[in-house]
C-alpha cells in the first residue's frame, strides 16, 4: 500500500535553514522568520506542546500508521494559520520515515495556489510520483505496458509536441524525453510548468472535464499499484505524501475542491493526509464532507489563557520555551516578565507571536537601543491592531457589515460558555483568526488582539 501524505512547503530562500539563535535584536528576522521548522532545524527548534494545547491528534495520527500499515487512510488535519501544523507534520514524517516513504510536497511550488483545480492537484500527485520512481530506478521500475497507456493518455490529452525538456526541472539533468519514463515525466512536468504559469488545465486538454478526472485518479492508481507491488525492494511498507498549506490559499478554492470533489480526493488507492481550513470544520457541509475521511482532526492552539482570561501556565512556558530555542535569554534582549505578556497577546498564535517580536525588535534598533522594551511592545501590538482591524470589512460575497462583524466579536467575548454559532459571520471570523478555538473543550474566544480593538471603541 502507499500512504500519501502531501505535506505543503513552501520553497523560499529561508525556508530551509538551519537552526540558529538570535544573540542580538538584527538576529530576530532570522530566527522568528514564519517559516515551518524543517529538517534541518528541527531537532533544535521542536517542542512538544501537548500540555499547553491540552490535546495533540498527531500522537494518534502515528499510532494508526504504525499499526495499521496496510489500510489507506483518509485524514483531513485542520488547525488555525500559524498553530504548528506544518511542525506537527514534520514531527509525523520523522517518526514514520523508518517504515515509510515519505514525500515532502509544495502547493506553491507546485500549483498556482490563487487558481488551481481538482484535476491539477492529481496532476501534482502523478506527476510526484513518476519523479519518485526515476529516482529509485535501479529498485522500482514500471512495467512497459503501464508506459504504454500513459504515453497514449498524455498523446490524447495534450494534443502539442513537447520539444523541450521540462523534466530536468523535477529530476535533475541527464533524463531522455523522447521514450518511456523520461517521456511521461517530461508530460506531467510540462503541465505543471503551465499551471505555475497560470494556465489552467482546461486549456491544455482537449476532452471534457469529468472525463480527464476520471482519467487522471485512473491512470494514478495504475502507477501508484505498481510502486506499491515494489516497496519491499527498499525496504518499506508504504509511501507518506504530506498535503499542507490548504488553509492558506483562497477560501473559495478550497471550498470547491472539498465540497465538490471529496470523493475524488479520496479515490486514489492511497492514505492521504489534507491539511483542511479551520472555518470549513463548521461548516454545515462538513459532515457530509467528513463522511468520505476516516479522521478528521483538529490541532487545538496553544492555550494561553481560560475562559476567564486567566494565565494557562502550561501554555505559556511551552510557548516560553519554543522562544528560548531561538532567543539567547542570558543576552538580555528582552525583560521575561514583558516576553510574557507578547506570549498573551499572541493568543497562541505563533505567528503573531513572531510578528510582533520582529516588529518589536525593528523599532528598538530604529531608537538606537539593543533590547526590547515597553514602548517597543505597544508599538508592535499598535501595528498588529491595525492589521485586524483591516481585516473586519464589508464582505462582497455575502453581503456582511463591518458593524455586523463586531457584533459577533462583541457576543463572542460576552458568551461565557464561548460556544458562538455556527453562522457565516463567525466562519469569516474564524478564517482570518479574529476569533480563535482552544483543546478538546472545543471553545472560542476573540483574539486577544481583537479584545483589543473592542475596548478601544468602547465596545466592552
């Protein structure tokens, strides 16, 4: 069997450091970049946040793997922008990769996230998978009469001579486009060019859509049966493919490509693992949705305060610790007491977490100082501030009112069982992280930036 698991990346210069500590405040950009821990610095950045999240779903996650390698797996794993999924998932490669193939793939390397469909996304997977056979070559090899159908499917499907070597752009040089594996990968590589450029798939094929669908999840299933038939060669049991950054391409895209094609989705004879936007969880079409996904999980934020809006003490000395990995705490760069109280106005969020530093940092060195003070949070909660308030607009699509949105926060913070409904204003608010959800209790609350906002108009 192959486990697929797309794990999302985005291939930036950073993205791939390694792991460093800020010993002065011009180190801040580079430690606190945003960017998802990575191999490279993963043993030195990762903290288990259990205790402050109050629940982890990736402990079950690999338990399930590891005891169930032969069943294809269906997974949605949502989580809120900037919780720590793209480390979770990390963490999930790391302690599968013994037994597993594991694949790490880009939704902005690979497709054009503001416009991309159903059908390129199983192009991108194809296409991954016939890279990852020429690389285990001297193992893995498929049968001439699976070359055969995929040479006469991408003939009839694209119906223009591809000359140049598009290939090399996935496996390095050296690769023969004009026969058997080379040829077919040079196709999909083509397409993959076209969509990075924006040209969708329906301008590079000449049949009708549901029957290229239909077409590509066959063809796919072809190829990944005759990997599967080959893994003992090296070794392992299945192939993992992470599929991360869902969440953070266009609401509406992923809207379609879950409400519209879950089957499709899941009707690859793999185990796949989608990251999943946290709005559409309460959505009301996500119960049919989750029907067709064996578990669909959530990774709670790291609690920093309760429903009273007290300290959770758990949570933030994970998040206190996740800052040592990348601050030097004996360089007195920033006052503990005051490090705190940037951990509560994150709420969780690591990456406002981060922001706020950085912004913190620059305007101390624009003052002429080497630390962080006072004044240098309040400016970085200001900006912050300003960034959320922008974020609460009249809403073309369904008509809402900036009015109307605050009304929501406003009822948010006052319900004290922090349980707001399920209505379209709240989806929004959830999306862009005004209102954010915490451990297995399953509460809400206003982001503490937005508590914010709301007093400053008098609001509570």
């Amino acid at each position: 069997m192959i486990v697929i698991i797309f794990f999302w990346k985005i291939i930036l210069e950073g993205a791939t450091m390694d792991a460093t500590i800020a010993t002065n405040l011009e180190e801040f950009e580079s430690t606190l970049d945003n960017y998802p821990v990575n191999e490279n610095n993963y043993t030195a950045y990762f903290v288990d946040t259990t205790k402050g999240r109050g629940e982890n779903p990736t402990d079950m996650l690999i338990r399930q793997f590891n005891y169930n390698k032969n069943k294809n797996f269906k997974i949605l794993y949502a989580g809120f922008k900037g919780c720590g999924k793209s480390t979770e998932l990390l963490r999930l490669k790391r302690e599968l990769e013994k037994d597993f193939v594991i694949d790490i793939f880009s939704v902005r390397e690979k497709l054009d996230p503001n416009n991309f469909t159903i059908s390129e996304l199983l192009i991108a997977i194809t296409a991954d998978l016939l890279v990852f056979v020429h690389k285990n070559l001297n193992s893995i090899v498929l049968s001439k009469e699976l070359l055969t159908k995929l040479e006469s499917w991408s003939e009839k499907t694209v119906k223009e001579n591809i000359t140049y070597n598009y290939a090399e752009r996935e496996t390095g040089a050296g690769v023969n486009i004009n026969l058997g594996l080379g040829k077919i990968i040079n196709f999909f590589a083509k397409l993959n060019f076209d969509f990075r450029a924006g040209r969708k798939f329906t301008e590079v094929t000449t049949i009708e859509t549901e029957k290229t669908l239909s077409d590509l999840i066959l063809h796919c299933n072809l190829i990944v049966g005759e990997i599967k038939s080959q893994l003992a060669k090296i070794k392992k049991s299945n192939i993992i493919i992470i599929i991360e950054d869902l969440e953070k391409v266009p609401l509406e895209i992923t809207e379609k490509l879950f409400f519209h094609n879950p089957r499709q989705l899941t009707s690859i004879a793999c185990s796949f693992v989608y990251t999943y936007p946290i709005s559409l969880v309460y959505n009301p079409r996500y119960n049919i949705i989750k029907q067709e996904f064996d578990y669909p999980l959530i990774l709670p934020m790291i609690k920093v305060h309760d429903k009273e809006w007290q300290d959770n003490e758990s949570g933030i000395e994970n998040i206190l610790t996740i800052l040592d990995r990348r601050i030097d705490k004996n360089r007195d760069l920033i006052p503990r007491d005051l490090l705190k109280n940037f951990i509560r106005m994150s709420g969780g969020a690591l990456r406002d977490l981060f922001l706020m530093l950085n912004l913190a940092a620059q305007n101390a060195l624009n003052l002429g100082r080497n630390s962080i003070e006072e004044r240098d949070y309040i400016y970085s909660v200001n900006k912050l501030k300003n960034d959320y308030s922008n974020s609460i607009a009249y809403n073309e699509k369904n008509g809402m009112t900036p009015q109307e949105y605050y009304d929501l926060l406003v009822k948010c913070y006052h319900d004290k069982e922090k349980k707001p409904l399920n209505d379209r204003g709240m989806l929004d608010l959830r999306y862009n992280m005004c209102v954010l959800g915490y451990n297995s209790e399953n509460w809400y609350d206003v982001h503490p930036v937005v508590k914010e906002i709301l007093k400053e108009k008098k609001m509570i």
